[in-house]
C-alpha cells in the first residue's frame, strides 16, 4: 500500500515520518493538514498524497509504524527482567521508555497525543484496533512484573500480592497525576527532566517503605 513511500530512501522516509509525528502530536488529527506535513517535511502536498493517497493513510501509517517501533524498543526484555526484584523491574521498563523517549521524540509526543486526547485515536476502525494492540502489549509486558521471583525482599508483616497491589496503585496514581499536568501544557512543550527526576526518587522510597531494611555492613 506504501510501496512509494517504501522505495524513497532510508533518511527521506525518516524525515517525512517525523515531521508528521511531530505536526500530528502537536496539533491532533483534526487540527493537522497536510499542508502543514508537507512544508515540515519539505515536499509538496500532492507527494503526501501520492506516498499515502489521504491524510488519513498518512496518519493510519504513522500509528502501524510507530507501534512496531516501540515494540522493538523493549526487544529482549523479558530476558532484562530475570533475576531483578519487583521495584527494579519497573525501573528497568521505566529506563527502556526513557531511553526510547529521548532517542524518538517526536515518535512519542505523536503517542502522547493518543493517549490524552481520546478522539484522535478514534478517527477510524483501523486506528481504534492498533490502540488496542499496543494497550494489550503494554499490558503482557507489565504482567511480568507480577510474576512471583524470589529476588523481591518484600517486608514480612503484609502478604506479597498484598504489597504489590499497593506499589501499584502508587504507580498508577502517579502516572494520572503527571498525565493532568501534562494536558495543561500545550503539545511540544513538555519538559519531561523533572518528571523523570521524581519518578526515580519514587523508587527509592518505594523501596523504604516496602522491603526489608538493608542490613548495614
């Protein structure tokens, strides 16, 4: 479907693809043309069409692609994750997105602009199902944090599940809480350093407040 798009090469398909990451996740679907596109990526508007016949394949395109892309950003994670305790788990999924987040900007504040905003992910049945996909892979990648390991020095006082459901929801309240901050800075200008600065003191607390004291040598 994309076989003229495919045959540019290599550098010319990264750059059409990140201006329109980029014009996309500043703006959404709706407030995006294929103007704007266009002069970002520094080709004609009837070459947007001729590479994706509509604004609708270009944004279907970026979505499918961008999916595979930060699928391949965790590539043997299953294999990172052995032999860590649960907080580091976390930490590990959280450097690999970090990592990934500074390497593709403009991949994830196009993903930023689903996750915010509900009705760009909703502008077709094709869009719909690829959310999903990437929702149920986001989801079979954190399940193996709950595999039950040995490595995890877990307090004795609470059941285990008890205190994973507990670091959990931490987890969970605090990315909806930087998810309100984030929506009430426009597209483009958030500023990630300091989020990501708390996100790792985080760790260390949550690992005071729910393992075992270090014995000191």
């Amino acid at each position: 479907m994309y076989q003229h798009f495919y045959a540019l090469p290599e550098e010319k398909q990264q750059r059409i693809r990140n201006a329109a990451f980029r014009e996309f996740g500043k703006n959404g679907y709706k407030k995006t043309s294929t103007e704007q596109i266009a002069i970002a990526a520094g080709i004609s508007k009837a070459m947007v069409f001729h590479y994706f016949r509509s604004k609708i394949g270009l944004f279907e395109y970026l979505f499918e692609s961008g999916t595979t892309l930060i699928k391949n950003t965790y590539g043997n994670v299953h294999e990172q994750l052995e032999g860590k305790d649960f907080i580091k788990q976390y930490q590990l999924l959280s450097e690999i997105k970090l990592k990934a987040m500074k390497e593709l900007p403009e991949l994830f504040e196009f993903f930023a602009m689903f996750y915010l905003r509900e009705e760009n992910r909703q502008v077709s049945a094709k869009c719909v199902a690829l959310y999903e996909e990437l929702i149920q892979f986001q989801q079979s990648v954190y399940s193996l944090v709950y595999k039950k390991n040995s490595h995890t020095p877990f307090r004795k006082d609470l059941p285990e599940d008890q205190l994973k459901n507990y670091i959990s929801w931490l987890f969970e309240g605090y990315t909806s809480s930087l998810i309100a901050k984030i929506k009430e800075t426009p597209f483009g200008e958030t500023d990630f350093a300091p989020y990501w600065k708390e996100y790792f003191t985080m760790l260390t607390d949550l690992e005071t407040l729910f393992y075992e004291p270090k014995e000191d040598v």
